[in-house]
C-alpha cells in the first residue's frame, strides 16, 4: 500500500523519497563566495561543497554536497569489476525527457492508494510529485563510453515504487536530513530495476553490476544510468 499524507500534511512517502535524494560531488573544483542552503540561506562554511558545472548558483539547488562518509571496511571488488565514484559518471552536456506522467516507473495504479483517497487526493498527489522534479536540474549528459562495463558504486537506496517488498531502487550519492531538496542531476543518479543480496532501503550499500548508460524517467526523478545484475553489500 502506499503510505502517503495526501492531504495537509503533504504527500509522506513521496516527499520523503524525494526529500532524500541528494547531489554528489562533481568534477568541477571552483568555489564561490555565497552558497545557499535549501532553505535560500547562506551558508557560512562552504567546505566540502561545490556549484554545480554551469550554474549561476541562485537557486538552493545548485549545490553539491557532502561526499559519503568513508567506508571503515571496503569489500574486495568481485572479478571483472571496476571500482568507480560519482564522479566518474558525470559528462557535460544535457538529457532530454519527454516521459509522459502515466509512463514513468514506479507510478502506482489506484488500487495502491490506501481506502478513501479521492481523486482529487491522486491528482494533487501526482502535482506534489511533479512540483518536485521540476526542480531537478536538467544538467549533465551521460558518458556511453561506461555502457556495458560491469562497475562497483556505493550510495544510498531510495524505492522507486510504493509495493510492499519493493526491491526497486534509485543509487543516490547522499542521504540528507532535509526533505525540502530536489533530486541530483539525472547523470547523478542510477536506477537498479533489481538486485540480489541484503538490501535496506534508505541505507548506504556497495552495488556491483552492469552499468547501461540508458535514461529512464522514474516517478521520483529523470535518470542517467541503470545498473542492472546487480548485487548488493552492505555499506559500513
């Protein structure tokens, strides 16, 4: 079922979801002198964040922030795998989506919702969702070089659908505690349809698979690059 506040309390899992999917670092090494926040306030300590490539900086969303925490223990990569970073995915350039709303993975049907949603409930739920993503800076190409090569990246789980034992799940580069930030660029984000191996969502995790440089439009974000065959390990 989906667990949602469709009314005043906004929309719960979607914001949340949304909420969590955060920038990494980029390639870019510039500095400005006024970083926002998200909530459009300065930030007095502009360490270990970055503007993202091109941008202006006058929207809160043009940050990058914080990288992950670095791993106490690193598991030995599996045979034919390349350890990669965030980084590595970035290519400059632009993506074009042009998904319509009801073709977007993950997009609960009605029967979904739980008993009592209206309509109208559905239809401000898809425009808090939509509000979101409009958000998401439409920056970035992908590197299709990458395509087909069986890589390594940790990140963080954030289930793409509303299922119960959804095993679904966008990689993002960070988990944050503020739920106002839209998502990464698309180039920044990597959809795993499915995975085998622990996996908790909303935690950090080490994915091995097979990385297609191949956009798809989730119901959370546009995005870049999917990981498919892949494999999970815990992130400690």
């Amino acid at each position: 079922m989906v667990s949602v506040l469709l009314r005043a309390g906004g929309v719960l899992g979607a914001f949340i979801i949304v909420g969590v999917l955060l920038w990494a670092p980029w390639k870019s090494t510039d500095r400005v002198s006024a970083l926002m926040d998200a909530d459009g306030n300065p930030i007095a300590d502009t360490s270990g964040f970055r503007p993202v490539p091109g941008s202006d900086n006058t929207a809160p969303h043009e940050l990058i922030r914080y990288q992950m925490p670095e791993a106490a223990t690193t598991p030995p990569l599996a045979e034919g795998a390349t350890a990669m970073v965030w980084e590595d995915l970035w290519e400059d350039g632009a993506l074009t989506f042009n998904t319509a709303e009801d073709q977007r993975v993950g997009r609960p049907d009605f029967s979904m919702f739980p008993a009592g949603t209206t309509a109208e409930d559905v239809m401000l739920f898809y425009l808090d969702l939509g509000d979101m993503r409009s958000l998401q800076p439409q920056i970035g190409s992908i590197d299709k070089s990458l395509d087909g090569k069986r890589v390594r990246l940790a990140g963080y789980t954030t289930p793409v659908g509303f299922g119960e034992n959804e095993r679904r799940f966008l990689l993002v580069p960070e988990l944050g505690a503020c739920i106002h930030v839209p998502p990464p660029p698309p180039n920044q984000i990597v959809y795993v349809p499915e995975a085998s191996g622990p996996l908790e969502m909303f935690a950090p995790v080490w994915v091995t698979g097979t990385l297609r440089a191949n956009p798809v439009s989730t119901i959370l974000a546009d995005v870049g690059y999917q990981l498919v065959d892949a494999v999970t390990e815990p992130y400690r």
